[in-house]
C-alpha cells in the first residue's frame, strides 16, 4: 500500500474518488455529530446557566464566552465564576481549578491507548476539547467497537464544545437583559441529571454496578467529612483502583468480554 493509501486508511477512506472520499468524510462528520446529541442536550442549558451565573458575577459577554472558548470545563467554571462573585484573589481561583480538574489525568490515561493512531498535534487538540461527558461517550465506543475515524472523533468533541459556547452566549445574554433564577425552572439539576445517563451508558455488568456503588458511597462519605473538591478525586482512584484489582471471571457471551478482549 502507497503512502498516501495508508493514510487514506488511517483516516477511514477506502475511496480512490476524491468526491467519493470527502463525501465519506462528510458521513462521518455526521456520525460523530450525531453521538454528541446526548452532551448537547445537557450542554445547552448549563452553558445557559454559566452564561446567567458569569453574567450576575459580574463578568461580560465577551469575558464568559472567552471562559468557554479556552476554559471549556463546566464544574471549574461554575466554581471560578462562585469564587470570583465571592471576591477571590486569582490565585486561589487557579488552585481551585486545578484541583477540580485533576481527574482530566485519569481520564488522559485511560483513552491515551486508544489515540496512538492520532498525530501528535490531533492528540493535543483532541486533549483540548475532552470533558466528563465527551470522555464517557468516546470510552464507551473504544471499549465497544474500536477506534472510529477520525472527522467522526473530532466531529464530536467540536460539537460539544459549540454547543456549549452557544449557551454560554445566549445566557450571559439573558442575564444582561433579564433576571434570571436558574433554580426556579430547575436548570440547575441539568448537570447531575447529565451525569447519571452517562454513568448508565457505562454500566455493562454487575461489577460496573458495584464500583459505581463504591465510588458514590466513597464521594458522599469524604464529602460529607468536610473534605474540598479532593473528595471527586480521591473517592474516583479508590473506586478505580478497587476496579482495576477486582478479577472478574470471562463467561461467553458477557457482554463487553470480546470488545476488552480486542483492545488488549
């Protein structure tokens, strides 16, 4: 195979016709759009909620969009934009986020054996734009039909991503015109509600079950011990860790069996 075959191949392109080939592409752009319905749905109305709660902060349109545009983490901006209606100095918001945001290495981790057929600046770009929802969504598919191609990936993960800067607009639009209680009309249950159809997603068999059990139990103990945002973090490597240690017997026809099998 050529050169210039492979990386047809690499990319998901079994056409030798250009027009046939950037259709394909189109396909797939499609697909991985399609996949991120789910995220967008939830996106929307807690980018509208960011956008209502950064504009009450005192943060304007431009300055929120710029937060979801090179930012794009829902829970540290939630915070920073708490911490900086609180009055916080800039150096216990960027703590503060950057604790939130340590289990972005678990979920690194986790995928960066499936991206080996990505160039490194397509990794950086993928790392970019991955989130709790994005890294469910593309986890799920690894572990069950392989590596998909690569306009479906990234189709997917911008996406998200538009859909979040486009809530974030459209209420720190809102919140400049109009006053706005985001727990009035329940917008602020969105996220968790979120949460809980990709930890559904997720669940395959009994021992999936157990170790989200665990980890709940794990968070809510920690949590209610007084412990910070430490507490996502800590409860999700003991519960990942009790995961990784737990020898589960392969019965044919588990589901999940032969896909993990395939990845290995």
């Amino acid at each position: 195979m050529t050169q210039q075959g492979e990386k047809k191949h690499q990319a998901g392109l079994d056409y030798e016709n250009p027009v046939a080939a950037e259709d394909q592409i189109i396909r797939q752009a499609l697909a991985g759009a399609a996949r991120a319905v789910p995220i967008i749905l939830g996106y929307m109305p807690i980018g509208i909620a960011f956008g209502v709660l950064a504009s009450t902060a005192g943060l304007s349109i431009y300055s929120a969009v710029a937060m979801s545009i090179f930012v794009f983490a829902g829970s540290a901006q939630l915070i920073s934009v708490g911490l900086i209606d609180a009055g916080a100095g800039i150096a216990a918001i960027t703590m503060t986020v950057f604790l939130v945001n340590l289990r972005h290495l678990l979920m690194s981790a986790c995928l960066a054996p499936h991206l080996r057929y990505l160039k490194p600046w397509q990794q950086a770009l993928f790392s970019y734009e991955i989130t709790d929802e994005s890294f469910a969504v593309h986890s799920a598919y690894f572990r069950q039909k392989g590596r998909p191609p690569k306009a479906e990936l990234f189709a997917l993960n911008h996406s998200a991503h538009l859909a979040w800067i486009a809530g974030t607009l459209l209420g720190a639009w809102v919140g400049v015109q109009l006053t706005f209680d985001t727990e009035v009309v329940g917008v602020d249950y969105a996220l968790p509600a979120m949460f809980i159809a990709l930890l559904v997603m997720q669940i395959e068999n009994y021992r999936h079950v157990a170790i989200a059990v665990i980890a709940a139990a794990l968070g809510l103990i920690f949590y209610l011990s007084g412990m910070n945002q430490l507490y996502i973090i800590l409860a999700t490597v003991i519960a990942a860790t009790i995961g990784a240690f737990w020898k589960q017997s392969k019965k044919p026809g588990e589901p999940g069996v032969e896909a993990r099998g395939r990845e290995d």
